[in-house]
C-alpha cells in the first residue's frame, strides 16, 4: 500500500561507527516490511579503480553524484518510484540500477546524508553517530584484525588516510543532526588502555519542531547522578550518569550521558523510570526493547540505550507527521 506520507530519516557517520547495529535496531521498532534503507554509497559517481586512479576517496564530495541523490531521495519522498543506481562492495563497480518503491519510513544512510543542503532540507529527523577517534581505532582493529585477518600497522595507515576527508566532509555534518550519539572512552577508569568501558552521550538539539529532548530527573537542571546501589548492580568500575543543557555548534542542545556498563540488563527499567520524555507507549518500553535484542554490539552500555531511545524519538517524529498528514486530508 503506498503511503500517504515518506518520513525521510538521515543516519550519518564514518565507516565502521556502529550504523548497521543502530538500522537494525530502527528496523526492529518499525517492522521489516515499514522500512526501506537506501546507503548513499549507491550514489557513487567514481568506482573504486577511478578512485584509486584519480587519488579521490569516497569520503570526498567528487566521488558522489549529490544531484542524483537530492533528485531521487525528494521524489521518493512525493511518494515516486525511483531507478536508484547500485554500488557493489565486493567488486567495486557501479552495477545497473534497481526499482525502488516508496515506503513509510525511508532512511538514508550513509557517510554523507547531511552533507548537501538540498537534501538536508527534506529530512524530517537526522542522526550523527561521533565515535572518537580512539574508540574507532580500538573498534577497527578489532573487527579488521580478528574478522579480516589485517595487521595492526596497515589498520592504522588506513585511518591516518581517511583522516584529512573525515575532518573536511564528514564530521562537520553533526552540527546539522537533530541528535548525535556520541562514543567516547571512559572517565571512571584512569589511563584505561582497552577502551572497553564507554561514556555515551545523547546531544539532543533543543527547539526542534516536534522534538522533545529526553531528561533525567528534572528538565533544564543540571544532573550528576551515580545510580549504582541497591536497585542498580554495578561491578567495576560503576556506572555514572549526566544531564544537562549546553551549547553545541552554537545550537541550544540537552545532553545526556551514561559513563560504564550495565551488569543485569533487566535492571534498566530503574534508569528508565528516572528519565522523562522518552516517546514510550507504556512505562518500561525502553528497556523491553533493549531486551529483545540484548546479543547487539553496545546493548550493556549507553551505546545501546542511546540508539533504542533515539529509534522511540523516530517513531514519534513519525507518528506526528502522519498524523498531520491525516488530519489535512480530513479537513480537505
């Protein structure tokens, strides 16, 4: 059934920053057959040996046909189909294009989602996922030697490469993003060296049309909060969490943040009912819905909680416009 309204949802991030666990997770709330994800790496306009050739990356602007893109994504949003065209990761070519037909949510994701304006304009909610730089060196030595056989020297040389395109074109679209999630290595651990312990934090963009920031506690205050004790089990080294208002990109932004890692998953429901504003349909949503899927990558840290609370704020997004959507045509 073809929709009365494309919600178009942006999720941006570098490579390897934890979008496919976040899409899943988004999946999961809306449903498979609710949900078309189109990665924007179709919209290369170089293959990998023009690349290479040409000394071009994929993180820069000229290997991306922002045209086609802008022109694609805004008639699937008029509820068009479209020939999108095909990047193939395996051989590196552009293969022929296939038919895609509008959904009810369709999100973009990719490294450049909120890079050019036009398209920027169309999205009704947008994401940035900022991994520090030492948690994704940490991260991309994991996967890259242990899953892909990379040595830790060539791993290293493959950031350090990235890094001059990364810091041009795609960090600087976080100051464009409804929310960012932002992972970073802890501060309950002094000199810690494995980075498996993360602080998180969830940079909520305030005055937002329809976006209501999460908060703990009491809404605008500022909130150190230390919940481990008798109804939070916290093994070393603990768990610290932090609420407040700040100033980011020169944007008015709430912030929240959990520092350390949960022991017993069932135990969240606890941090949930302290936090207000959360998009849920019944008290203890968030943590049941954490639950379904606690073998996900960050599920025991903020990570994971970030990501399912930032999911419930798409369905909200979602349901408010639909519902806009739904009252015109009554009122027409």
């Amino acid at each position: 059934m073809k929709p009365d309204r494309v919600v178009l949802i942006g999720v941006a991030g570098d490579s390897g920053c934890g979008k496919s666990t976040f899409l899943r997770r988004i999946t999961d709330l809306f449903g498979e057959d609710f949900v078309t994800v189109i990665c924007l790496d179709d919209y290369h306009s170089l293959d990998r040996k023009q690349r290479k050739e040409t000394g071009i990356t994929a993180l820069d602007p000229r290997a991306n046909n922002f045209d086609l893109m802008y022109e694609q994504v805004k008639a699937l949003k008029s509820g068009e189909v479209i020939n999108k065209p095909i990047y193939n990761h395996e051989t590196g070519m552009i293969d022929p294009p296939e038919l895609v037909h509008p959904n009810h949510v369709v999100v973009i994701e990719g490294l450049h989602p909120l890079y050019d304006e036009r398209v920027r304009g169309l999205l009704d909610f947008s994401v940035y996922l900022d991994i520090t730089d030492d948690v994704k060196i940490a991260w991309k030595i994991q996967r890259d030697m242990a899953e892909r056989g990379h040595r830790y020297e060539d791993v290293l040389a493959a950031i350090n490469a990235r890094r001059p395109d990364f810091s041009a074109y795609i960090d600087p679209q976080k100051q464009y993003a409804d929310v960012v999630l932002r992972v970073m290595t802890t501060r309950l651990i002094p000199d810690d060296q494995e980075k498996k312990v993360l602080r998180v934090q969830m940079i909520q963009r305030d005055n937002v049309e329809g976006f209501e920031p999460a908060y703990l506690f009491d809404e605008g205050s500022t909130i150190d909060w230390i919940p481990c004790g008798r109804k939070l089990t916290c093994s070393y080294p603990g768990i610290r969490m932090f609420y407040g208002p700040d100033n980011y990109y020169g944007h008015s932004v709430s912030t929240l943040e959990v520092d350390g890692q949960f022991d017993n998953l069932e135990e969240v429901i606890y941090i949930e009912k302290h936090l207000s504003n959360l998009s849920t349909k019944y008290e203890g949503e968030l943590t049941h819905l954490l639950l379904q899927h606690r073998e996900y990558p960050g599920s025991n840290n903020g990570t994971g909680l970030f990501q399912v609370l930032t999911g419930l704020k798409m369905r909200a997004t979602y349901e408010r416009v639909t519902s806009k959507v739904a009252k015109v045509a009554v009122n027409v």
